[in-house]
C-alpha cells in the first residue's frame, strides 16, 4: 500500500513535469508563430514594393492573425507558469 503523502508528492512532480513540458512546446509555437509573421510582414513590405496594394493586405491581415496566435500561446505559458508557484 502506498503511503498518501508518497503519492501526493508523485503526483505532484508529475504534474510539475508535465506542465513543464506544455510550457517548452507552446514557447517552440509561440517562436515559430513569431517568426512566420515576420515573414509575412516582409511579403506585405515586397507587394507594398510591388505595387500590389491587394497583396499587401491580404499579408498583413495574416501577419496579424500569426501575431494573435503566438500572444494566446504567451499568454497560455504565463497561466502555465502561474499555476506552478
């Protein structure tokens, strides 16, 4: 039989490490969301270069989107981080 206190503490570093582990992949998103909307940031500034007003909305409105959901990850890292302390 496994003593209570034993299994709290288990179960608690097994959460810690799981949480952890969330934390390290919605950071990875979170950078490479970032990173393709610095991408698409600079297709809008070639098609602003181009002339192509039509082309360099469409990229800004993705751009912004990307940015968007890169935030939701930053913002779902610091729940993360919040509910460990």
């Amino acid at each position: 039989m496994t003593c209570p206190l034993s299994a709290q503490l288990v179960g608690s570093r097994q959460y810690k490490a799981a949480t952890q582990r969330k934390i390290g992949l919605f950071q990875a998103m979170a950078d490479t969301l970032f990173l393709r909307a610095d991408e698409q940031e600079q297709w809008r500034q070639a098609c602003i270069a181009g002339n192509n007003p039509d082309g360099a909305a469409t990229w800004q409105r993705l751009a912004n989107h990307t940015r968007n959901e890169a935030q939701e990850y930053v913002h779902r890292i610091d729940l993360l981080q919040k509910s460990l302390l």
